[in-house]
C-alpha cells in the first residue's frame, strides 16, 4: 500500500487542489507524532483518516492506487462547514448556527455523549460478535459430530453393499 500512498500523495499534492486538500501520511511510532494520533484515533497501521481536520473518519475502501484516487477524487473538496458556510444548503446553516447557539462548554458535552454512544456501540459489537465465534464453533462441532456418528451408524458399508449390488453379475473387474 505504501507506494500506492506515495503516488497518490505526489499527483494530488499540486496545483489548484494542494490549496483546498492534503494527502500526508505520519508516522504514529514516532515520539513527536503519538500525541496526533491519540488525538485521532489511530490504533492500528496503516489507518487511513480523512475528512475536516477537526473530525476525521475512518477509511474503510481499497487500498490500491486507483481506489484511493477515486475516493480522494470523490470526497477531499472543500465541504460545508462553520469555516465554509458559502458551501451549505439552508438546512446545514440552520444546524451550524444551532450548534454555535450552545454555549462551548455544553457542546463539549454533547460531543462526548455521542462520542461515548459510538463507542458503546463498537463494544456491543465486539461483544455480539465474540458470542457469534462461540455460537459458530459449538455449531461446527455439532455438525462435525453428528456427521462423524452417521458414518459410523454404517454408512460406507451400506454405499459398498449398494455398489457391489449394482454391479452386473457374472463379470469380475481386475
């Protein structure tokens, strides 16, 4: 992946677009980096963010070259924001400007709640999925013994009973 990374980095990083969008990378196990990328998130490598600085998102497409450049293609624009208010529709403004209403301290809060919702969410999943493992393996084990007691209840003997009496009499095969 990293060279693709490279690449895009190099052919996106100029002209017009180098003035509204960055693709960067950051090395994570570097001292100096750790406190960005707590801040963000990133507890495995490579993890791709994207999105306002001040709220990435997780990456989750192809890793190649030409799915990561339709993906920047798509998305790394200028997008509505309190800092690009010309860009929203009348729905969004009415939102940003209801936000900015709530004193600062408040919507501290109210980020933290819902940050604490996705992550309460991402832990029931674990969760769920771990009782699935074990649910799947009790039912792979069952499956495998059920099969292991019907071949054993004289199964291979009755399929060769039935091949020797489907064989035609009086031939004998070598």
């Amino acid at each position: 992946m990293k060279p693709d990374w490279d690449k895009l980095m190099k052919n996106w990083n100029k002209g017009e677009r180098a003035k509204t969008s960055l693709i960067a990378d950051v090395d994570c196990t570097d001292e100096k980096a750790k406190p960005l990328c707590e801040t963000h998130g990133v507890r495995g490598f490579p993890t791709i963010k994207w999105g306002d600085p001040s709220s990435l998102e997780a990456y989750e497409g192809g890793r190649e070259y030409d799915a990561l450049k339709k993906f920047a293609k798509a998305n790394l624009k200028p997008m509505c924001s309190p800092t690009n208010i010309d860009l929203c529709d009348a729905e969004k403004k009415a939102e940003i400007a209801k936000f900015q209403a709530i004193p600062l301290e408040e919507l501290e809060k109210q980020i933290a709640a819902k940050k604490q919702e996705i992550e309460d969410i991402g832990k029931k999943f674990d969760e769920d999925v771990k009782a699935l493992q074990g649910t799947y393996e009790k039912l792979q084990t069952d499956k495998k013994t059920t099969i292991d007691d019907i071949k054993a209840s004289g199964l291979g003997l009755m399929q060769a009973v039935q091949a020797a009496a489907a064989k035609p009499k009086g031939k004998e095969e070598l």
